[in-house]
C-alpha cells in the first residue's frame, strides 16, 4: 500500500507569517535591551539591533508592499533562508550554540514544513545544520557580568548542537509527513462537499419539477378538455381534425414529460416524509439498483421492533448507497442486507460474496483512508484508491455511525457493519 500523491499548491499564508515574524522581532529586541540596559551585560547590541532592523523592513515590505495573500513556495523558502541567517548572525554575536535560546533557530524550518515542499525543507534544514555547525566553532563569548565569564565542558558543548539537530529532524519528518496527509484529507473532504452539494442540487431539482408537474397539471387538463370539445364541434372537418389530434398527442406528450421531471414516479409519498427509519432507507436504495444490476439484493430485517425515526439525511443516504453500491460492483451474484434494531442500539450489516478486502488493507486498519492502494494486484482495477470508502464511512460517522470492516469467515466476501447507538439517531 502506498499513498498517491494529491495535486497540492505550496504556499504561506501571509498574514500568519508576518504576525509569526513581529512576534519573534518584539521578542528579540525585548531580549537585547533587557540584558543591554537592566543586566548591564557589555556585548555588541548595536550591531544586533541593526540586525533585528533588518527583519523589521522586510516585514514591513511583506504586509503593505507584497499585495498577495499567499507566499509561493519559492519566496516563502527564501524569506525563512533569512530569517534563519539573521537569527544565526545575533547567535553568532551572543554566544553561540551556549545562548539558551538556541533552539529557537529550528522553528522557521518546522513551521514550513507542513506547508512548503519536501525540497524547501531539505534546504532549510541543511542551512540550519550548517549554521549550527559553524555556531559550535565561532562565535563571539555569551554576555555576562564582567566577574563571571561562562565556560561548559566540551563534551556537553558538542553535545547542545547534536540535540537541536536531532529535536529539528524529528519535527521537520513529522510536520512533512503530516503536511502531508492533512493535504490529502483535504483533498478528500472537498470532494465530500462536491458531492453532497451535487446531491442536494438535484433533490432541489427534482423537488422543483415535482412542483412544476403539479402545478402544470391544471392547465394541461383545461388544454385537453377543450381540444375534446372541438373535436367534437369540428369531427366532420377533415382538416381541422387532424391538427386537433396533432394537438391532443403533444399536450399529452407534455404530460409525460413532466411526469418524467418529477423525482421519482416509482417511489412512494412516504419516502419524502421528513422522519423515516432505517427500513424505508434501505428499501429504497435496494429498489434503485434492482432496476440496474441483475445481481440479487435479500434485505432481511431481524427483530425490527423498535425502529427509530429520523429526519431524512442526504449524508445517511449517499452513505448507505455507496457502501451498497460497492457490494454490488464486487459481488458475484448475491448482496445480503440485514437490519437489526433494539432498545438501545440500531445496526445494518452489509455482505457480499465477492473477493473481500484486500488483507493488507484490513491488517493495517487502511480502510476508510483516502488515496490509498492495496498490493494485491488481483482486482487492483476494481479497488481504486479508497475514495468512495472514504466519503461513505466519513458521512455516516458525522452522523454518529460507527464502522467496522471485515471479511466473512464463511465465504471470504466483504462485511461493513454500520452501528448507532439510538439516542444518538433520535438527534440527527
């Protein structure tokens, strides 16, 4: 199994950069004039202040000259290049890898990396190091009181550069990693939110031809009754008579047509009701595929005799079908539904008698992820990247559903069990 790379755009937001980068300006120049004018510490402040002026003017050069929002990767690397060689320059003036906020010249390349290219992190991290390494060797002495001068141990002073870079390429791994997966999630949730808009635009649709159907019925029956009555006053006009039936066959084509419009004629009234239970769902999204599959769908509903009621949902709906859907895109002839429904809890388990889950998938608890791929290569074409399992399980669980996988024992097919707790159904 292998993640797929998500088509992603790299960028820093501006804003929260700038207010990162004044933040840390306040805090460096609170820090050198704290020890410059309240320790009474002699060290080249000058010379830091100039530094620190130097971040002030390209921060102001970012909020009112820079008029995009975003960074684009290549600036945003560029712009954390210097702050990480300025933040270099005053530690190289304070004392070195000794300064105690030495750790502090890790954060420009942890905080890009869930944000910019593997590359740019590769470079800011190599920059770190190399500075790191320079700081170890050269710098000018940390400030303090003229009586004390501060001196540790070689051993433990090679061992302060070694800590931070080890602290700075576990966090650099992590935050890319994570970057990462937080890019594909959302790669993932934004087309959850293309479908469901998708999907409540054709029941607005198909609420909106139900009402035009009905409305256009009265006129069309006024239409139709008085062709009959010319037809009766004009049967013996040959000419007329044939347009009048001309006439006739379109406003009943007219009829049929709106007919066609409406949401479904085969559904019954009920399934627009505002409050359903599990055994109106399922019974309807059964029906849609028997009109498309040759496959056989058994619904069994097992001591059904507390079923809750609740207010219909697009997002139970489409994750019912998918789930059911991919039953009868992998099963061989045969998809098994049972409801099952107590005091307390309300379960429908799915089954087929198909290949099942790839082993892989389930073993690593996979399922349910978005752009992924199994390493069996048997139905590789059928399996896809787990985007479809992805949005049927993220829906159902943002209504309280809770979804477990699995393979049957008995035939090796595929099992989604999909659970409520009913107290939690009676709120949605």
């Amino acid at each position: 199994m292998e993640f797929v790379k998500a088509k992603t755009i790299f960028y820093l937001n501006k804003s929260t950069y700038v207010n990162l980068r004044w933040i840390a300006i306040i805090g460096q120049l609170t820090t050198v004039l704290f020890v410059q004018f309240l320790l009474n510490f002699k060290f080249n402040y000058f010379l830091c202040i100039f530094i620190i002026f130097l971040s002030i003017l390209t921060n102001i050069y970012l909020q009112f000259k820079y008029k995009k929002n975003q960074i684009k990767n290549s600036l945003s690397t560029i712009y954390l290049s210097f702050d990480i060689i300025l933040l270099g320059i005053l530690f190289y003036l304070t004392g070195g890898v000794s300064n105690p906020f030495i750790f502090l010249i890790i954060v420009p390349a942890v905080f890009s990396s869930q944000y910019l290219t593997l590359y740019s992190s590769i470079v800011l991290v190599s920059l770190i190091i190399i500075i790191l390494i320079i700081l170890t060797f050269f710098y000018v002495d940390l400030p303090h009181p003229g009586e004390l001068h501060f001196h540790a141990p070689d051993y433990y002073f090679f061992a302060i550069p070694i800590s931070i870079i080890i602290g700075l390429l576990f966090l650099v791994y992590f935050g890319v990693k994570f970057g990462e997966e937080n890019r594909i999630r959302k790669n993932a949730y934004d087309k959850i939110q293309e479908i469901m808009a998708k999907e409540n635009e054709l029941v607005s649709l198909g609420s909106q031809s139900a009402a035009a159907a009905h409305s256009l019925g009265t006129p069309l029956s006024t239409i139709l009754l008085t062709i009959n009555e010319l037809q009766k006053e004009f049967s013996t006009n040959d000419k007329i008579k044939k347009d009048l039936d001309l006439l006739l066959s379109q406003t009943n084509r007219c009829r049929e047509i709106l007919k066609k419009l409406s949401m479904n004629p085969k559904i019954d009234d009920r399934f627009l009701e505002l409050n359903l239970d599990f055994n109106d769902y399922l019974t309807e999204i059964i029906r849609s595929y028997e009109e498309i599959s040759d496959k056989k769908f058994i619904l069994n509903i097992d001591n059904h005799k507390n079923p809750i009621k609740t207010s219909k949902s697009q997002e139970i709906i489409y994750g019912l079908r998918n789930f059911i859907g991919n039953a009868n895109k992998f099963s061989k002839s045969k998809i098994e539904i049972f409801l099952q429904s107590n005091k307390k809890n309300t379960e429908i388990l799915i089954k087929d008698d198909g290949p099942g889950f790839p082993k892989d998938l389930i073993e690593k608890h996979r399922l349910g992820e978005p752009y992924i791929r199994t390493a069996d290569q048997k139905n590789i074409s059928k399996y896809g990247l787990g985007l479809g399992t992805f949005i049927g399980k993220t829906l159902l669980e943002k209504n309280y559903a809770n979804i477990i996988f699995l393979n049957s024992i008995e035939n090796g097919g595929a099992e989604v069990q999909i659970k409520w707790e009913n107290k939690n159904l009676k709120i949605i």
